[in-house]
C-alpha cells in the first residue's frame, strides 16, 4: 500500500516562508479533512501563538451529535516550537498516538529547524517527518531560485533579457511569494512582453521598505487594522522583522528627540531641526507633537522601552521567538500615535 500523501494525515504540521504555498496547503487540508456543511460546529480555530494547553483542550472538545469528526487548526504556532525537550509530557503522548475523531494541522510561519534536539529534531516529530506529517514550504535554494523564476516568467508569458533573472533573484531572495508578486508587476509594466534590468530594478528596488514604510504609516494614524493587515502581509511575503523594527525605532527615536527639545524650550525651526526634519517636513511635527502630548515624557520612555523588548525578542534573547511581539508592538504604537 502506497504511503499516504501529506494532505490525507489526520494530525499533520506545515511550516515555512512561503505565504502563498503554506495558504495552499492549509486550505487542500482543510478540504479533505472538513466537511462544509458541518464546518460551523466542527472547525476550531485557535488563537495566533497559543499554548499547548489551548490546543490540548481544543482537542478534547466532543464533538457534536452526528459528526464524524472535530477539526482543530493552530496558525501562527511557531512558539509551539521552541525547545524540543519543553514539549510537555501529555501532548507529547497525544502527538505520538492521535486520538480517533479528531484532526489536528499546526502551521508555522518559519521554516523550523531539524537538528538534533532542535524544534523538529527530536521524537514525536521525526517519527512525524518519517511518517510523511510534515510538510516544508521554505525558502527555495541558491540553485532552484533562477529556475522557479524562468517557470514563473514562461506562465505569464514574458522574456526575461540579459541578467534580469539574476537581478531579481539578488533583490528579492527564494521566497517564492515575494518572486511571483514581483514578476506579477512585471507582467503588468512589460507591454511587449520583455523584462530588462531596469525594469526589474525599478519594481524591486527598496520594496521591502515600502511596505515598512505602509506598515508605520497606518500605526501612525492609529490604524490598528490597517497596520495589522500591513505587517500580516510584509511577513508572510518573508520580510525580515527587524527591518521593520528599524522604522518603529526611527520614529520613537524622533520622539525622544521630540522630548529633550521640548524640555531644551526649542522652537520652531529649530526644533523641526532636532528631529533630523528638513522645514519641508515640518507638516510632520503634529504627528510628533500629539503623542507626545498624549503619552508624556514617562510614557515615550515606557515605548522605549516596548521598542528594546522587541528587538531582544526578535534576536532569540528572550524566550518568545514568535511574531507576537511585533503584534504587540503595533498595538502599542497605535494607541500612542492615535487620536
């Protein structure tokens, strides 16, 4: 009998960079392990970055009268994985014997590592990878990159001229998300069908920072759900978080600024000036102006201090390696940016 393909596995995990594929996989899952019109009663979403312990209890739900099935879906469970021997005993008992009558699909948003003793690298999950469990969605490799670009330039119908396929591939990495959508624009900015270099250097140049600067730009009105969506988006297409972070600490940084200023009595142009502001951009200063009103010397330095946390969170120093404290920084920078 022919091994069971990933998507038939009733407990099965899917981890990695690429965004468009990890969607696909997610939704080929759930179509062959969720019935629609009993979806309502019998599909859990847990909540991003979740303990084991509210997986574990989704699992123990009963389900309803007439169901085969319960189904539960973890997403953004990268903080699942920290540490192989931090896996509690139950669920590591649970995962090496799924229950009957239930489905489980975990899904990462980084690719997690197999080493010995490593996120994936110890017991149940090699016996998972050796059953056929797992399924990786990484970044591709140095090697693969030009030839996912050429197949992705023949099905939409362009010719890549000279080194444009080198030039992407050096802009935009192997993240293959990242790739299609650059090749997407392209496609809509190359009338007779040929890409040059140029071309490709005036879609990818500074892109990532594009969508850093979206990103900042909705927290700083107080968009919540705009900045969310703008931070959902430059993750999932494998920006790196501490570029992000890199806008956050350039702003907060303006605040500081903002608030040895204020106390130095500046005004003016001059004060514009302290914040490294050119008198075109003193339009800025309100923006500047308001939350510092709003959160007062004792709050820009509790930001601060938000910004520092982050940043050793997202550096592996502290025990979160998750993109929660992004989410929560963003909150956080909502609320001191708006009105």
């Amino acid at each position: 009998m022919a091994a069971p393909a990933w998507v038939d596995h009733a407990f099965a995990l899917v981890h990695g960079e690429d965004g468009d594929g990890r969607r696909k996989a997610v939704e080929d899952w759930k179509a062959r392990h969720v019935d629609p019109e009993w979806a309502d009663f019998t599909l859990t979403i847990c909540a991003e970055g979740c303990p084991w312990a509210e997986v574990v209890a989704a699992i123990q739900e009963a389900a309803p009268l007439g169901a085969e099935a319960r189904t539960v879906v973890v997403p953004a469970a990268d903080n699942l994985f920290a540490r192989a021997k931090d896996l509690p005993g139950a669920v590591k008992t649970l995962l090496e014997k799924p229950p009957q009558g239930v489905n489980l699909l975990l899904v990462a948003w980084t690719t997690l590592p197999a080493a010995p003793g490593k996120a994936i690298g110890a017991k149940p999950w090699t016996d998972w990878a050796k059953a056929g469990r797992i399924l990786k969605v990484g970044a591709l490799e140095a090697a693969e990159i030009p030839g996912f670009i050429e197949a992705e330039a023949r099905r939409l119908g362009l010719s890549l001229q000279g080194a444009a396929t080198t030039l992407l591939a050096q802009r935009q990495g192997g993240k293959p998300g990242l790739l299609k959508r650059a090749l997407e624009v392209l496609d809509l900015l190359a009338e007779d069908r040929r890409v040059t270099e140029a071309m490709v250097d005036q879609v990818t140049f500074r892109l990532a920072e594009q969508k850093a600067f979206a990103w900042s730009g909705a927290w700083q009105k107080g968009d919540a759900a705009g900045a969310l969506r703008a931070l959902r988006m430059a993750l999932e297409d494998g920006d790196e978080p501490l570029m992000l972070l890199g806008q956050a600490r350039r702003e907060v940084d303006r605040l500081l600024r903002y608030a040895e200023a204020q106390a130095a009595g500046l005004k003016g142009p001059e004060l514009t000036s302290a914040l490294g502001l050119s008198p075109k951009q003193a339009f800025l200063m309100d923006g500047y102006r308001g939350a510092f009103d709003k959160l007062k010397p004792k709050g820009v330095k509790a930001l601060l201090g938000r910004l520092n946390q982050c940043e050793r969170d997202l550096k592996g120093l502290a025990i979160s390696r998750s993109e929660a404290p992004l989410l929560d920084l963003t909150l956080a920078l909502c609320r001191a940016w708006g009105r």
